[in-house]
C-alpha cells in the first residue's frame, strides 16, 4: 500500500474527516505511522504522533502538550477499510479506548459509548465483537510488553526527525 489518504470515522459523535494534514513518516501493509496536529485547538494538547497496528485493531498515539512533553498515551480500537482504487485508508474508531499516562497508570475508557453505540444501532454485534476481541488484544499486548513495546515505531520515527 502507498501512503494512502487517510479517513477518520467516528460513531459519537457522528463524522468522517479526511485527515489531509496528518503527515505519514512510515507506511507498510502492517502498520502506518503518522505525525499530525489537533484538527480543532485544545488547551492540554498540541500534536501528536499515532501508529496504525492495521493487522491488531488499534492505533496507538503520543499525545504531546505545546512544550512536546507528554500528556498520555492513547489507544484506540479501530478497523479499517481500504480502497485500493482510490488509495484511500477509512479508519473506524470503534469506541473503547485505553490511555495510558506518564506514571504508568492505565485507564480503559468509552466502554459506555460502546453500549450506547450498540442500543441506537449505530454499530451491529459484529463491530461490537470486532471492538470487545480488539480490546482484549490491545490489553494483552500492553500487560505483556507494556506500552514501550508499541511505542517503537513512533519513539524511533520522532527519534530520527529530532
């Protein structure tokens, strides 16, 4: 796959963005590395960097504050769909979350727009599934190699560009 163009969608609330500023510093049929600013200003963070796990069903980020200091780290539970004629990466954030901060403290989050997401429709039980077993892969993944592990593909692009 080439650097394709890259889609956010997003359930609660509902939207599809071409994330057309994300810049992607590494791209491969695994996994797709990205370095990105907030679409919309926020107080506590800035930019970032997220590393698309494509064959897991998560995306790992580093959320940076305006000082490139760490606020957490934060992991999505997403799937993809690709479009091979138009190149184009939709990306489906399925909901429930994991951040993780800078003391190790880690914090699953979102499980309730989850369910929500399932009792108005706007997910069917096999994105429920998808969701729930991607989560459980994700935990695993973090208890067994913690967050370092899944951090390599971005600490060693951000250690590159500096």
């Amino acid at each position: 796959m080439k650097h394709p163009i890259l889609y956010r969608k997003r359930f609660i609330p509902d939207e599809c963005l071409e994330l057309k500023d994300d810049i992607i510093l590494e791209c491969n049929e695994k996994q797709i590395v990205t370095k990105w600013n907030t679409i919309h200003d926020r107080c506590d963070l800035a930019k970032g960097y997220s590393c698309y796990y494509l064959d897991r069903g998560y995306k790992i980020s580093k959320f940076l504050r305006s000082d490139g200091s760490l606020l957490c780290w934060y992991c999505d539970i997403i799937t993809c769909e690709y479009n091979p004629e138009q190149n184009s990466l939709l990306v489906i954030d399925l909901l429930a979350d994991v951040k993780i901060y800078p003391d190790g403290r880690m914090r699953v989050v979102d499980l309730d727009e989850l369910s929500e997401a399932f009792e108005k429709k706007l997910i069917d039980e096999d994105l429920l599934k998808k969701s729930l077993l991607s989560l459980n892969k994700l935990l695993n993944d973090l208890y067994e190699g913690g967050i370092q592990k899944l951090a390599e593909p971005i600490e060693n692009l951000a250690t590159s560009e500096n």
